[in-house]
C-alpha cells in the first residue's frame, strides 16, 4: 500500500492499487447478507440487487464512478472495512444516483432564478419561486450551502464514510426519503441517455438503518416523524421543477415591443412570479411586502386623501374671496391672529 498527499487537504490519503480503477476493476453487484460484520448499515435485499444489474442506465453509472472515483478507504475504516468494500461501493454507487439529481436540479433552479430576477444576492433568488417551490428551494440552499453535504451528495471520498453520513442528521435522511420519491418522477433536465430504475425499495433499507442506528433508535417515533416532512419536500421539489420549465419558457421567449403580443395568451403563462418578464426590457420580481410595508402604504393613502379633503375645502372657502397675484396660497390660508397686542402709553 502506499501513500498519497492531498496538496488541497495536505492529509495523507491510502492508496490500494498502483493505477486508477477501471470498469473491469468494479465487484460486481452481489447481495449483501444481513449478518456481516463491518457491513453497511443498507441492508439490500437479492430482487433489490438483480432489479439493479438489469437498468443499463445504473450499469453505466458505475462504470463512470469507476473511471472517475477511487476505491480507497479512509484510515478509519481501513483496514477492517476492506474485505467488505464491495458491500460499501453498492450502497455508495446507489446514494450518487439518487441525490446528484436533486443537486443538479437545484443548480438549474438557481440558474433559471438568476436569469429572472437578476438578483446580486444569493438570498434573493428565491423570490423567483412561489409557495412550496420557495419552500423546497429555501431548504436546498440551505443545505448544500454547506460544502460537506454537497460533497456527500456526489459521494466523493471515502465510501465508507460516504454511506455513513447518511445517518448523521434529520436533514439528510429527510433528502434521502425525499429523493427516493423523487425517483419515479420524471426529471426534465437529464433527459439524455439511458435512464435509472426506481429506487423506491431503497426506503425499506433506510427504515431498517435507522431503526437499527444507535444515533435515532433511542428517539421514538422518529422515522414516522421524517416520513410527512420528506413528503413536504418532495411535492416541493415537483413544483420547483414545474416553476423551472415555465421560467424558462419564459426566458427563453425572444423580448416584444408589441403590447398586444406580450399579453396575448399563447405568450403568457399563469401563476409565474416574474413580472414584465414579455415585452419588458427586464425581468423583475414580485417581493411580498412586510407588514411594516403595508402599514406604511396604507398611511400614505390616508395622508393622500386627507390632503385631497382639505384642498376641497379651501377651495369651497376661497371661492368668494379675492386674492391678490403675488399673493400666496399659503398666505391666504393663514388664519388672523386671534390675539392682539396694543402698545400701552408710557406713564410719567
């Protein structure tokens, strides 16, 4: 074995093999036993395995994770977790194919956002968005901000530790779920190529990790607990790709000067957040107002009709008098003084 140094981490990472790995180097898909040692903590069942080995689209993702990802494992599973890497590499391969995806999706969404709403601020970019798709979108930006779940997300590193982390917070298992029920739906922006199966049979394996994890075993009903906010998010995602496609329909309609055409109804789309993004030089976005902003709205429309009710009674009150020319509005307005001051004679 020898030893590599990480010029970005400067860590030293084990190397098991003398050249990168290819696709014949990849184990080939076996079932994995429910009483091995070291095993992952993803339990796949024999159907689940050959429902796998029969998706060309999954066949060729392990190919490319094979050319471009290393079989190494970190010093903490090492080397105890190698007799078992196979078992590691399944679960690993399968966590790529699920949350990548999801990844790529909400690069696109914040693309597509970008365009909208020409916004100079990464917070600002949900304001393209409306109702559960802000939401969906919100919590992805949220969590990917963070470079180590981005990293999970495209199972870069140790695989062991890549299956692990899976387990480590209510967030990811929540996107694990979430993605599970993501993967009948049909994703619009990775059409090309070979497709991947349903990995709906994957939620069976992450109830029995979580129930069986020291972590969440102890906390009851936890699993029960995840279930409805990873539907939340799901039905989150749907209309954020929903809201994508319709922005994009949008952006990508060359600009018109005809006021007719920008509003004719094979040019508009309902329900999209963007304002004058037909016929309008810029896209903009509809900002829901603070409370203090509406306040302050309504104030200003009370003052505007109250200066309008005075107008009309000075107007009422200056109908039947005569005002000099150089005379102001103002100085007709005044009022007389209502006390006079008389200079007293002085005394002897």
């Amino acid at each position: 074995m020898s030893r590599e140094v990480d010029d970005k981490n400067k860590t030293a990472i084990p190397t098991y093999t003398s050249r990168h790995p290819t696709v014949d180097d990849m184990p080939p898909l076996t079932a994995i036993p429910t009483s091995t040692l070291n095993a992952s903590p993803f339990l796949l069942k024999v159907h689940d395995v050959e429902t796998l080995t029969q998706s060309d689209g999954f066949t060729i993702l392990r190919g490319h994770l094979a050319e471009q990802y290393t079989y190494e494992l970190c010093d903490a599973h090492t080397p105890a977790y190698l007799e078992d890497l196979n078992r590691w590499l399944i679960v690993r391969d399968l966590l790529h194919a699920l949350l990548v995806p999801v990844v790529e999706l909400f690069d696109k969404a914040c693309l597509v956002a970008s365009q909208a709403t020409n916004a100079s601020k990464l917070e600002d970019l949900e304001y393209a968005f409306t109702g559960h798709a802000r939401s969906a979108f919100v919590w992805l930006q949220c969590f990917l901000a963070s470079e180590k779940e981005r990293e999970w997300c495209y199972s870069r590193g140790c695989p062991a530790c890549v299956v692990n982390h899976s387990l480590d917070s209510e967030f990811t298992i929540r996107l694990l779920y979430a993605a599970c029920l993501l993967s009948d739906v049909h994703y619009p922006f990775t059409l090309e190529g070979p497709t991947l199966p349903s990995f709906m049979f994957f939620l069976e394996s992450l109830e029995s990790a979580v129930e069986q994890d020291p972590l969440w075993s102890d906390a009851e009903d936890f699993y029960e607990k995840v279930q409805p906010k990873a539907i939340v998010t799901r039905n989150g995602i749907e209309d954020l790709i929903l809201q994508c496609l319709e922005l994009d329909t949008i952006l990508s309609q060359p600009p018109s000067s005809s006021p007719s055409a920008a509003s004719s109804p094979t040019t508009s789309l309902p329900g999209t957040p963007v304002l004058a993004a037909l016929g309008g030089t810029t896209p903009m976005t509809k900002v829901k107002r603070s409370k203090m902003a509406r306040r302050q709205m309504k104030l200003q429309v009370e003052e505007e009709l109250w200066m309008k009710e005075m107008m009309l009674k000075c107007c009422d009150q200056l109908a039947g008098q005569t005002i000099c020319p150089t005379q102001s509005l103002d100085a007709v307005l005044k009022a007389e003084p209502t006390v006079a001051v008389e200079e007293l004679p002085l005394g002897d």
